[in-house]
C-alpha cells in the first residue's frame, strides 16, 4: 500500500511518497519490496501512483508515450490524455491476468503541475483512481492537499501549513515525519522515501 502526499500554495506544489510494493509468494505469504512510484511527465507535471502493483508500469508507459508526443504539455491535456491512456492499459491488464486480489483491488494516479497560464499560483492536483477494478478510471475532486491513502489528521495538518504559505522544505519535512510514522505502524509503508517539488523552475527531486 502505498502512501502519498501531495499540495500546494504560493511557494510551489510538493509532492511526497514511500516505496514499498507487495507481492505474494506461493501461499499466499506477503513479499515486500522496493519499487519507484514518481515520475516527472515532462518539465512542469509530475505523476504519483498507489494501489496495485500495476500503476508502476502503467505510470512507464505514460511517461514514454508522453514523452514521444512531443507537443502534449498542456496541463489539462495531459490530464484527459492520462485519464484515457491510463483506463485503456488498467482494463488491458485485467483482461489478460484477471482481477487483483482481495484488498488489491483499486488504484490511483496523483498528477500534479504547474501552469504559467492559469490565474496565480498556477499549480494544480488531479486524483485519478478506480475502486474495486472499476473501468473507466474517474477524475475524483480535489483541492489544494492530497493524502492517500486519507488522513484527516495529516490533511488538516498540511492544509493548515499551505493557508500559512510555509515554504517547501518545511512541507516536506512535515511529510517525512508522517512516511516514517505510517512505517512504525503499517508494514506495507517503508522506505526510501522519493521527495520532488514543481516550481515556476519545473520538476525537482529532492533529497531530504
């Protein structure tokens, strides 16, 4: 399971993440290992993925398709291109292995970035998930924070700090404290943690 924070305000939009996948060895015991869940989509976007196993490959296959249609860098654009790209190679995958298993069945897509022609500050949070293998994905509404799997603790913590305008650095170190408690509490949660910001400068990972 993954865990993920993302938000925004004036200073720019961070984004937050664990690593730790699960897989099931012959009898149904859980393995755990490491795997990279955040991935620029080019200077200014970003994607964050969580849920089943497969959101890593598919989050790949955006970045690579993305990335080979060179003029697809509008915000919103990418978005629409996402949502379709993403539900198309989610039902490919179900068809061909069948659905995930119990308590596995969902996944998300957090795509953050900024765009110098929207009203200040120009950042925005899409959340892209299906619950339950539920085709297609939907666009579920959100604000200025996400935390998912939900906190409301953490999300009032961060929403409180973004209303007043914390820079970056401190955002993430708020971030790191919440990853490594979720580690003491949940085996599913562990490091290394991956850490990135969007700026008016574009995509930055960040090492904490």
């Amino acid at each position: 399971m993954t865990q993920a924070l993302a938000g925004y305000n004036e200073h720019g939009l961070f984004l937050a993440t664990d690593s730790r996948a699960t897989r099931f060895a012959p009898g149904g015991r859980p393995d755990f290992f490491n795997v990279q869940k955040l991935f620029p989509l080019g200077r200014n976007c970003a994607i964050l993925s969580g849920g089943a196993g497969v959101s890593v490959p598919l989050c790949l296959a955006l970045r690579r398709e993305i990335a080979r249609r060179r003029g697809l860098e509008d915000l919103e654009e990418v978005v629409d291109f996402a949502l379709s790209f993403l539900s198309q190679g989610y039902e490919a995958h179900l068809e061909k292995s069948g659905p995930e298993p119990e308590g596995f069945r969902h996944l998300y897509f957090i795509l953050a970035g900024y765009d110098p022609e929207k009203p200040p500050p120009g950042f925005q949070l899409f959340l892209l998930g299906s619950e339950d293998n539920e085709l297609p994905l939907r666009q579920i509404p959100v604000a200025q924070v996400v935390v998912m799997p939900r906190n409301m603790g953490m999300e009032m913590r961060l929403f409180q700090a973004l209303r007043a305008g914390l820079p970056l650095d401190q955002l993430l170190h708020m971030s790191k404290e919440f990853l490594e408690k979720q580690a003491q509490l949940k085996e599913e949660v562990g490091p290394p943690y991956y850490y990135a910001t969007i700026t008016s400068e574009g995509f930055r990972n960040i090492t904490i």
